[in-house]
C-alpha cells in the first residue's frame, strides 16, 4: 500500500521553484542577498562620484601631477639625506617645493619680524635684491643663518632649528634669486622704519 503525500505547502517567504528544467535540475527563483546589491549598488555610485571628479570636472591631480608630486617628496628625502650642503644641492633645494613650502613656513615663525613676510626688509636687510652684506652665495646664506650675526643682532638659529630647517629656510630664500645673478656686496646695513 502506497501512500501518496500531498506535498507540503511552502510558506509565504521560500523560494519559488521555477519552471525551467534542465538535465534533471531545477531552479530556484531567488533573490539576490541584501549585503550584495548594496555593494553593487555602493561601487556604481563610488564610480560616478569618481568618474565626474576626476574626469570631467578635473578637481582631483592628475596621474602626473602626483607623479610629481611624490618625485618632489622623493627628491627632497634624497636631499635632506645628503651628508655634505654645499652651493649646487642648496641651489637644487630651492627649486624643490616641499623645501621652499617648510622654508616659508619656518620663515613666516622665525624672520619675518626682522625680515618681513615679504623678506623686504625692516629691522633686518633686504633679502630679495642683489645685494649682500655677509655674502650671497648659498653656503654663505646657510652659514649666515646658522650662525647668526650677533652683532647685528641676529641669532644663531642653527642650534634652535637644526641642520634640515636651517637648509629648507636657505632653499626658500634662494629660491627668490637666481642662480647666475649678480652678488653686491653691501658694506653696512641701515634699518628703515615700516611703512605706516
């Protein structure tokens, strides 16, 4: 005696078998998992995002400008490493951004009460024009800074800031001049009051 059972009715939420048959197997209608088309979902919209901005409205750096930036970091690591800052690497480091960015940012903190933030002048000389009164070759601006002119009243600053800010703050001042002008020698220097 057979007994046939009536197959069990499936709840409201299982999966529902298709139609399709193939090779003995069938299939199942399922529905895709939440976490998934989230994530597919999330990564279509990453990518618009990603294509508008950096593709069509250019707000991102290029391929090559970070190249160039990370050579620039690289290049200034290689530098900063150098045992031996004689004219030609100081000259080097003044037409490297990431030493000319902490130079200003040294200078800003530390010379430019004297100096003025547009290194003009003040109460100490003039460091744009073409004249100098300790000597304007890059390792005479390094050796001026480093170690100070008492008498005049600037500090030693290489014992405060050490070798690698006393190198970018050089490097930011050189990278106002350029590298076959002219050096004057000026004899003495006269403080001029601020503008008012």
């Amino acid at each position: 005696m057979s007994q046939t059972q009536p197959p069990p009715s499936s709840p409201p939420h299982e999966d529902q078998v298709r139609d399709h048959t193939f090779d003995g197997i069938q299939e199942y209608d399922k529905r895709l998992p939440n976490w998934w088309l989230a994530t597919f979902y999330g990564a279509m919209v990453f990518w618009v995002g990603f294509w508008f901005y950096y593709e069509r409205a250019h707000l991102g750096p290029s391929n090559a400008e970070r190249l160039e930036q990370q050579m620039a970091v690289i290049e200034a690591a290689r530098l900063a490493a150098a045992p031996a800052l004689d004219d030609a690497s100081l000259w080097k480091m003044s037409r490297n951004a990431v030493f000319i960015d902490a130079g200003r940012a040294t200078f800003a903190s530390t010379c430019a009460s004297c100096h003025s933030a547009k290194l003009t002048g003040g109460i100490g000389p003039n460091l744009v024009d073409q004249l100098w009164i300790h000597g304007g070759k890059p390792s005479e601006v390094y050796q001026t800074i480093t170690d100070g002119v008492l008498v005049k009243g600037m500090p030693a600053w290489g014992p405060v800031l050490g070798t690698k800010k006393v190198s970018e703050l050089a490097a930011f001042i050189l990278s106002h001049h350029q590298e076959n002008e002219p050096i004057e020698k000026q004899e003495a220097w006269i403080p001029i009051a601020p503008a008012s």
